[in-house]
C-alpha cells in the first residue's frame, strides 16, 4: 500500500471566485496529490483532480501564513491550510516527495534521439517561434484600425494571451538549449558525444506539430535526473534541474541518503499514513496535472511581455565561483580629515557615469537565458524560507550599482522633502511628509528586470546632493556648508551621506539635509532576505526620522518590504508591508500599506493610506493608488485631487563627484571596474574585479583580527538601536548658538 498523507485544504477556483473546501491525499511512492470534493468521495475513488509533483516547485507569500502554491505543467495551484503549523505539515511532506520523485533513479526506455535530432527540432520550433512574434505585430495595427471599443478590448486581450504564450514558448526553447549544450559537455568529458541524454530520465518524444501549440497544450516530460551520482556530482550546474516548461527543482536541497531499498529518502514519518481504505493505484500517475473543471487559478498576467529572441545563454559555472557576499571591511582612518580635504576639492560636475546611471536602461534588452541563469543558479543553492544573506549570486544579476546610492533616490524629488519645512501648520507638514514618503519608492526601480544592486562592504560611503533653485538672490544662499556632510554643496542644496556600518547583520545608514530649510533626515535599514519559492523577500528592518529643526518636530517612520517575484520567469519588483510615520510633538500620525498583488486577481504595486489628527480615530485625509504611479487624495472636507502623480514628477538628477576626485572607499570608486565590465557585458571580467575587491576586505579583515582591533564606523554612530550621523545639523546649529 502506498505511503500517503491526507487531510482537508482549501483550493482557489476560478468558477467560484473563492476557496472551496477539498479533501486532499498525497501519495508519497506516486508523486502525486488527489483532491476530492469530500473524504467520502474520496473513500468512492471518485477522484477531482490531481496535481503532479515530479518537477514541482512549491511557493509561499511572506505576508499570509496558510496559504501555498505549487507551480507544475505550466500550471499554478493555489491551497490554504488551516493555520501555519498545518501548512509547513503540507509543505514538508510535499518537498520531501518532490526531492524523492526528482532524484530517484528509472531506467531509462524509449527512443534516444541523437544530437542531430534534437538541433533539427530546436531549429523548426525556434523558426516557428520567430514566425508567431513577427505575426504578434499585426495585432497593434488591428488594434489601431478597430473604432469599437468592444472589438479593441477583445484584441487587446489575446494580444496579451499571446505574449505570455510567447514568452513561454521562448522559455520552454531555451531550456531545451540549456539542457543539450550542458548534457554535450557530460558526455564529451566520458567520450560518448553520439547521442543525447536528456536530463529527464523518460523521455518521451512527441512528434512537432507544424503549428504552433499553445502554452497549455505543451507536451510534459518527467523531470528524473537519468543518474542519482550525476546530481550529487554537478549539484551547483543547472544541468541538476529539469527540462520542461517551468524550471521546477528545489536544487538546493541536501541530497538524502537512499534508504536500503535504494529508493530515495523514506516517506515522511510525523504525518503520513497507510490507511485500509485508500484505494488510489501508485500507478495510475497521469500526464498531466488536471480538475475536473480546469478551474486551476493560473499565473500567466505575470510573464513578462517582451518580444526579443532567445540567444546564447551566458554559462553560471563560468561566474558562480567566486561570487561570495561574505566580503569584510576597509579599515577606518584615524580621523575624517581626508574625507573633507578630498571633497573640498571636488567639482559640482556630474560624475562621469551619470549618463548610464541616471537612465532607466539598466536590464533592458537582455536575453531571456540571463534571467534563467539567475533563476536556476539561485535555485540550485536554496530551500523554502532559507536566509539568503549569505547566498552566494552570480555577477551578471547585479544592478550597476551599490545599494548605498539606491538609498539615495529616497531623495529624488528633493524639492517634496524640503516643502516639509515651508509648511505653517503641523498638519500640512505631515501631509507633506507623506507626500514625500509615498514619491520616494519610485525612483529607485532601474530597469523593468528585477536585479540585485552591489551589497555594499563594511566602511563604504556614498555621498552626493541635489541643487534646488534658489528663492532669493541673496548669494549667501549659495555658499558651501564647510561642516555639511558634502562641504562642496550650497545651503540650499539637499546634501547626501550613506555609509555601511556593519556586514552581520547587513546594516547601511545614511542622512541628508538642506541647510537653508533646517531640516533633515536620519535612517538605519538592516536587509534580511528570504526565499519563498516562487518569489524572494527582502525584510527591511529599521527606522527613519524627518526633523524639522525650526518647530522641533520629529517624524518617525518606517519601511516597506520588497520582494523580487516570477522568479521562473523575469523577475519583478513589488513592495509590501505596513508602514507607520509619526510625530510625537503634534500628535500627528499616518499608516501606510503597500498591498503585495494576491494570489487570487488583484492589482500590483497599490497602496492604501489613513492621515489621523492627535486623539481622532478617524482620519482627515484618505490616499490610494500606486506607488509608481498615480495616488488619489480624499479628505474629510470632501475635497478630491491627485495626490502624486510619479509619471509626472521631475527626477533631479543627484550630482556626484567626479571618479577621479573619490576617495577610494566611496560607492563608485570601490566598485567602478565592476560597473565598467558589466556595462560592456564582459562578465568575466566583472567577475574577476568584484573576486579582487572582495580577497582585499577578507585579508584587511583577517590583519584586523590578528590584531585584536575593532572596526570603527567613519560617519556614524550606534546610539541605542539607531545608528546617527556623527555632525547632523541638528547639533551643528546648537554649537553656534552656544
């Protein structure tokens, strides 16, 4: 009899737009997980439908603790558990059948077919493919002749099924090429280069159809490795994952011990059971994941739509080496003399990579196989719910730029910040916080592909600011604050400092002020990440505060968590969480929520937010809309308007010194031949500078501990759990005073 689990789950249907109660049973030898509409039903074998766990992918959302996913046959199906505990009982059983199912050993049957064979049909279906996105650009001139709006919205909507169909067409042909090029290199090392092994274990060839089928009538392949010792020797290649039309194996799984059988690892022991009256053959394993009603929510508005061609993907071995974040630290001068010195030198002139940096290009245009190398080097080193602070990451992934200077595009609209400051009434100032708060997300998004920015090294400082327009002609206003955290910006100017205080945990702080407004802002985010499956979430702990110097109010506030989804595809950025500012002086307070895009239908990227009076329950003032995009404003008087409008907003280009004229431990000056290789995609090289980079903080590590020495911070101090800037101008105005 076969080893099964079952119980009772909730699964989205689309017929009835909700969560209907199923009766579930996984069978642990099969692979396979049954759902009946009762356990009654079931005791009949009258059997709902079943989901295939061989190259399944399990996913859960950070933010609702019962519910999961499971991605297989292009397919994705969503469950909720009764509570957390039930769902790690679930998710438990259900990645150790999955892992069984993926690394036992079948003999392999069938038809071989020779690398000749395989190059021939890769070669028909990417013609075909190329054939469907040339006929994909009729359908904007249908669209531009069509005068109903009925007719328009219809072609509209297969457009976007077609481009999502595309794009898994695209997918499905570049692993094929992956899977070929990785098995011809195995089996040229051992001197059969004849024929192909493909990486699933059965292969079952299906003949091409001469017209091109679509994503969900795509034919299935079972995802075994051919050989268990294969797995274990190449387990950080992506050649240990499966062919198919999603990339589907939780690589990052300790191989198990067979058991005496030689069968995989033995069947979870807490939750599973053989009861008399299952009555589900282990063999009757079908196809396909199926229901009755094909009422699977399905996850397809996620693919990204874009019409470039596959090419040639990059290799991960060739990268994935040396890619450790375990990188340590500069040691500190003896005082901050040379930081001023240097930036009393410098020039106003932009830095000489503004012009890449500044542009939303970073991403764009890149093959579907980068994003794949990303997915599959990623998957093959972690497991649902791992830390991912000390994973390593391959080069190519990493956005040209430190994370340091992301946090300065908090700042990108400095003329919102400084407005805080021009505001009478405490209560304008805190809609005005707001408003900034809510413009401050925006701009740091480059690129519509989801990358990683350069985790920045213990004792890297980032510094720049932004010139705003002067009111008066009063040249005072155009002076450089000498004792600023930038001595060459003017007091009118919104001035930058971030530096990264510590490595573990990952702790970045960083400040800015304008001089003439007396105001500033101090904040400290400690980056905690996690796999999810399908998705990865960065927990941003910590706190920031805007003070308005001349009304001594302080503003405290907190931030949103982000999170990189459609990992099996090209990942994209959301973020999610609630967020909380106020002010203790006027009593003034706001809760923001950054609503993660649900499981069930829903928009991305909105936000919800309440503006609350001291002592009232009820706010003043309601926000909605999205983050990067439009907000709407409703206040109590029952006046309406546009709150924000970040697609019309003007970015002011931050000014950053010179390369030439940095110090060598600044953002741009550590990491400018990382950035210069990844700009001309030599990731070779890019790789090799950021191996230097790293070898050169481990060994000044290293000295440190022979030592005994502690690291010091440069700029800022740990006061309590807040790190604060050394010279803020807060203090520097007390100092003149007294």
């Amino acid at each position: 009899m076969a080893s099964i689990m079952e119980g009772p789950l909730s699964k989205w249907t689309n017929v009835m737009k909700g969560w209907q109660y199923r009766w579930f049973v996984l069978d642990y030898n099969a692979g396979l997980l049954s759902y009946y509409t009762s356990k009654d039903k079931m005791m009949r074998g009258s059997r709902r439908g079943c989901v295939r766990l061989r190259g399944a992918v399990i996913g859960i959302d950070d933010e609702d603790d019962s519910t999961f996913t499971i991605t297989v046959d292009q397919k994705t199906f969503h469950f909720q558990a009764r509570d957390a505990d039930e769902r790690e009982k679930w998710i438990h059983a259900l990645e150790g059948t999955i892992l069984r199912h993926t690394l036992q050993r079948e003999a392999e049957t069938g038809f071989v077919p020779s690398v000749q064979d395989f190059d021939k049909k890769l070669a028909e279906a990417d013609a075909y493919l190329q054939i469907l996105i040339d006929q994909l650009k009729l359908f904007d001139e249908k669209i531009k002749d069509c005068k109903e709006d009925e007719s328009r919205r219809k072609i509209e909507n297969l457009k976007d099924t077609t481009c999502s169909m595309v794009e898994s067409i695209k997918h499905c042909i570049v692993l094929l090429q992956i899977a070929k090029d990785q098995s011809s290199e195995q089996q040229h090392a051992n001197g059969l280069i004849s024929t192909i092994n493909p990486v699933d274990g059965v292969f079952q060839p299906t003949p091409l159809n001469t017209s091109v089928v679509s994503a969900s009538a795509m034919p299935t392949q079972t995802t075994l490795p051919t050989d268990g010792a294969q797995v274990c020797k190449t387990e950080q290649r992506p050649s240990s994952l499966p062919v198919g039309p999603v990339v589907t194996v939780m690589g990052s799984l300790q191989t198990p011990t067979p058991n005496s059988t030689g069968s995989g690892p033995s069947a979870p022991s807490s939750s599973v059971t053989s009861p008399s009256h299952m009555n589900v053959p282990p063999h009757t394993v079908p196809d396909f994941s199926y229901s009755s009603s094909e009422d699977e929510f399905y996850d397809a508005d996620e693919f990204y739509q874009s019409s470039t061609s596959p090419k040639h993907c990059i290799d991960p071995n060739r990268t994935a080496a040396v890619n450790s974040e375990d990188s340590t630290a500069l040691k500190r001068p003896d005082t901050n003399e040379s930081i001023n010195s240097s930036m009393s030198n410098g020039t106003t002139d932009a830095d000489q990579f503004d012009s890449h940096d500044e542009k939303d290009d970073d991403g764009e245009g890149e093959s579907v196989e980068e994003h794949k190398s990303v997915i599959m080097h990623l998957l093959s080193q972690v497991r649902l719910g791992m830390d991912l602070t000390k994973v390593v990451l391959p080069t190519f992934i990493l956005e040209r730029r430190s994370l340091l200077e992301m946090y300065a595009d908090f700042f990108a609209h400095p003329d919102l910040f400084v407005s805080i400051a021009e505001q009478q009434d405490p209560r304008d100032r805190m809609v005005h916080v707001v408003k900034w708060y809510l413009s401050a997300f925006h701009a740091g998004r480059k690129g519509s592909v989801a990358k990683k920015p350069y985790n920045p090294i213990l004792g890297e400082v980032f510094f720049c600011h932004w010139d705003l327009p002067s009111e008066t002609d009063d040249p005072a206003s155009s002076e450089p604050v000498s004792e600023g955290p930038v001595p060459c910006s003017s007091k009118n100017s919104v001035s930058f400092v971030a530096e990264q205080v510590s490595h573990h945990p990952p702790i970045s702080a960083f400040y800015a002020e304008c001089f003439s407004k007396k105001i500033q802002f101090n904040a400290h985010i400690w980056t905690k990440s996690k796999f999810l499956g399908m998705s990865i979430g960065v927990h941003n702990i910590g706190q920031g505060c805007v003070s308005c110097l001349e009304y001594d109010e302080h503003y405290i506030l907190t931030f949103p968590n982000g999170y990189g989804r459609s990992i099996l595809t090209v990942p994209w950025v959301e973020l999610g969480g609630e967020c909380n500012i106020s002010c203790s002086k006027s009593g003034y307070s706001a809760n923001i929520v950054f609503h993660t895009k649900p499981f069930y239908g829903g928009k991305k990227h909105r936000i919800t937010a309440e503006i609350f009076a001291p002592n009232d329950k009820k706010s003043f003032c309601s926000i909605e809309g999205e983050w990067n995009g439009v907000m709407y404003s409703k206040f109590a008087t029952g006046e309406n308007a546009v709150f924000i409008d970040t697609k019309k907003l003007g970015i002011i280009k931050k000014k950053v010194r010179k390369l030439e004229d940095q110090l060598e431990y600044e953002s741009r000056s550590l990491w400018k031949d990382v950035t210069v290789n990844l700009k001309l995609k030599d990731i070779d090289a890019a790789t090799e500078a950021k191996h230097r980079l790293e070898e050169k903080q481990r060994a000044e590590a290293r000295e440190r501990k022979e030592k005994e020495m502690q690291w010091e911070t440069r700029l800022f101090h740990e006061d309590g759990e807040c790190w604060v800037y050394d010279k803020p101008l807060l203090k520097r105005l007390a100092s003149q005073r007294h």
